[in-house]
C-alpha cells in the first residue's frame, strides 16, 4: 500500500517503538499533495516543523 508524505510522517514519529519499519511509499508518488518527514537513503530525516512536520504543497 502506498501512502502519501501525510501519512509517512506520521508513521517516522512511531519508528522509536518498532524494530523494522516500510516508510518509504511517498517516493512512489509523483503527485504528492504535501511535505513533511521522508526516508532518504534508509535514513529518516524529520522535519524542523511542529507537530508532524506536514506542510501543504
């Protein structure tokens, strides 16, 4: 299942309570309608924003 940075971002902030995680299905989206927390190279990088970090494109 993909999901939008919206949801990925959500999911970067949980990744301290889980061994394994799939986030990276926002880079699958061309499209995406926000920005926010993204993998990059295996590494998760969290936005310096408030809250989740989501900003609408």
């Amino acid at each position: 299942m993909t999901e939008s940075t919206v949801g990925i971002s959500a999911g970067c902030v949980l990744t301290g309570l889980v061994d394994y995680v799939d986030l990276d299905g926002a880079n699958l989206i061309s499209n995406d309608y926000a920005s926010g927390n993204f993998v990059e190279n295996g590494k998760i990088i969290l936005s310096p924003k408030p809250g989740l970090g989501i900003e609408m494109k």
